[in-house]
C-alpha cells in the first residue's frame, strides 16, 4: 500500500449524519434522492444519485470527510472512520473519499470491500488513477487472487507507478511477488516509464488550464468554490501546507486547482486555492506557487488573494502578462462586534483599501516585492 504523509489535525467531532436519511441538522436543502450505505457500490444508483444531489451537499460532505481523515490518521480509530467515510459519501460522493475508505478497509482487511471502493474511485476518475490502480493489485495479492493483482500492477506502473523500490518491498504484495510472473510484469510495464517524482508532477500539473491574462481575482472570484476541484492529498509534496496543514475549529483545509499562469524552461507558475473547513461559507484564499518544470520542485509561493480567515485583511490581485502581480489589501467592517457576534451572521458594513503592493516573478522563478504603498484611499 502507499506509504501515508499523515496530516497535522487538530481533534475533529464525529458528524451524527444517518446514511440515506432525508434531513440532517447539517444538511440544509432536502434531495429527490438519497443514497443509502448498501448503495455505495453500485455505480449505477451513485451515479444518478449524483446527478440529482444539490451541490450545496458538497461542503456538509467534505466535513464528514476530514472526520474521517482525523479518526483514520491520528486517532487509529478504524471502525469510526470508515463509518465517517460511508456517512460522507451518502451525503455526497466523492472519488476522494472511496480512496480513503479502501484505504481503512485495506487495514481492516476487508479486502473485497476495499477493491470495491478502489474501483468506485477509479470510475470517480480519482487522480493520480496509478495509486488506485497499484492499491487494487495489493488487496488482490492479500487476497489471493494473483491473476488480478498481476493485471492491477502492470496498469498501476503503465499508468505512473514507478516506485521500484516500494514495489519490491511491499509487504502487501508478498504473495504475488512469489509468482513466476511477476518480475517479467514489471519489466514489461517499467519499459519507457520516467521516473516517478516526474510522473507524479506530470499529473499535479495537467490539471491547471491556461490562465487568460490579465487574470483577476476579485472578492467574488477569490471566494468561490469549486469541489470538482478538490487537490488530492497525493500531491502533497507540491502543495506548500498540506502536509503540515493547520486545523482548527475541528474542521480541516481543502485546497483546489485554480490555473497556470505561465511557464518556461525554468519555472512553472500555478495558482491554487485554499478554504478552511469550519466555516458555514468557508473564507478562501489563493496561492501563486512556482516549480522546477520536471519534477516539480517548489522555487517560491506567495498568498496573493482573499483571506484565510474572517479578521484578516481581504486581498485582491490582477495577475499580468509581464509577470506582475498587483495586490490590494481591505480591512472590512462589520455592522456588530465580531468579538461577541463572531462574523458569519453579521453583515460587513464597509471595506477600505489600506495598502497596496506589487510582486513580480523573475527569470528563476523568484517571487519578490516590487512596490508598495500604504495608506492608500479607500473605496
């Protein structure tokens, strides 16, 4: 199995969320359709259950999800999370949340309901498909069944598998290593195949479509969300956070594909969003990242847009075709004190510009300041 990054996560709550019920007291709007956890499985009742769920369903589920990831990775509670993952995916499915949950079912070696859920990502089209892939053939070999585990493998590596050493020394994959098959299977599919730190950037990258530019991320703009966008905690080691993201309010981050700015022989730009979890309408904030064009090595990131909570300073940018970066920043007022109302059922009165900065990225990739000036008249 892949070796896990675990996450730094603060203590989460369980969700009391009933798999196919009607109505919950997180859930706000009622469905047509619900899923039932029988259901989970079969592709045809979650695809359309899919097809009528309302996309406000996302967030209540991706709750539920973080639950799950705290119970599974921190608290080793493998009962609990794997109830917290069928309980996400009732409410609202995602590719990401079958992964998780073969996973635990792979450590609870329930090995037919993990390829089960395995292959419920893979038709979610989770990414990267390698370790999807490369998981079905462990649970395959653990169970006996070589001729799958076998097939699985030679996908897994086809596909950007291209761990030599971990493929050689998992102990998941003991039994069919044992078979005379197996080193010509994976002669054949390592035949060609880059190595897998570029493999793995290859796939981080092609999610980011082309930026028109000038590009702005306004207030509107900086807030939306798009769950279809999810980043996969697989890519990690790209994501400036994600490994050591901070939790609070016992709920986690998710972060989401915003677009490429640009790129040379030396650097690729991405830009990329971040929203903590706790909120009702989670504030949002986006990163501008640059990487090593090959396999993705992090050069330089800077914060450019939004705010990563309801205190700070609201930031807009304008990202330019000649590699600038322009920045504003707003203080937002509120109709009662946030300090005793708190800040999601009370309405911003004002928002004033106080500074202004510029950023520009060099010929290696460097994100540096440019210009600054405060005090500037607000709006």
């Amino acid at each position: 199995m892949k070796l896990f990054r675990y996450l730094s996560l603060l203590i989460i709550p369980v969700y009391l969320i009933s798999c196919g019920a009607k109505k919950t007291t997180d859930i706000k709007t009622e469905n047509k359709s619900i899923l039932n956890e029988n259901d989970i499985f079969n592709k045809q009742k979650v695809n359309t259950f899919i097809n009528e769920i309302s996309k406000e369903a996302q967030q209540d589920a991706k709750k539920q999800f973080l639950t799950g990831v705290d119970l599974y990775r921190n608290r080793k509670q493998l009962d609990s999370a794997i109830q917290s993952f069928k309980t996400s995916i009732c409410i609202y499915p995602f590719s990401k949340t079958y992964y998780e949950l073969g996973n635990a079912l792979m450590d609870k070696e329930d090995f037919k309901s993990a390829i089960s859920s395995y292959k419920m990502a893979e038709h979610l089209e989770y990414d990267p498909i390698s370790l999807v892939l490369y998981n079905i053939s462990c649970a395959n070999s653990r169970s006996g069944n070589l001729d799958e585990s076998l097939n699985y493998l030679q996908l897994a590596i086809e596909n950007g598998y291209t761990n030599l050493d971990h493929i050689m020394g998992d102990k998941d994959l003991d039994s069919v290593r044992k078979d005379t098959r197996f080193n010509e299977t994976v002669k054949t599919a390592m035949a060609g195949n880059s190595s897998s730190g570029e493999v793995l950037f290859g796939m981080y990258r092609s999610h980011f479509s082309n930026l028109s530019l000038p590009y702005v991320l306004d207030e509107k703009t900086s807030q939306a969300i798009n769950f279809d966008n999810s980043i996969s905690y697989d890519f990690d080691d790209f994501v400036p956070g994600m490994v050591d993201a901070s939790f609070s309010r016992d709920v986690g981050d998710e972060y989401f594909y915003v677009g490429k700015y640009t790129e040379n022989e030396k650097y690729i730009a991405l830009i990329y969003s971040q929203a903590g979890m706790w909120a009702e309408k989670p504030p949002v904030h986006t990163y501008l990242a640059t990487y090593e064009p090959k396999k993705g090595k992090i050069i330089d990131f800077e914060k450019i847009a939004g705010m990563e909570y309801y205190s700070d300073s609201l930031r807009t940018a304008k990202v330019n075709a000649d590699m600038s970066v322009e920045i504003k920043y707003f203080t937002q007022e509120w109709e009662k004190n946030p300090d005793e109302y708190g800040y999601e059922e009370n309405k911003r009165t004002g928002l004033t510009e106080v500074a202004s900065k510029v950023f520009r990225l060099d010929a290696n990739g460097n994100i540096s300041e440019v210009r600054k000036m405060l005090g500037m008249k607000g709006r």
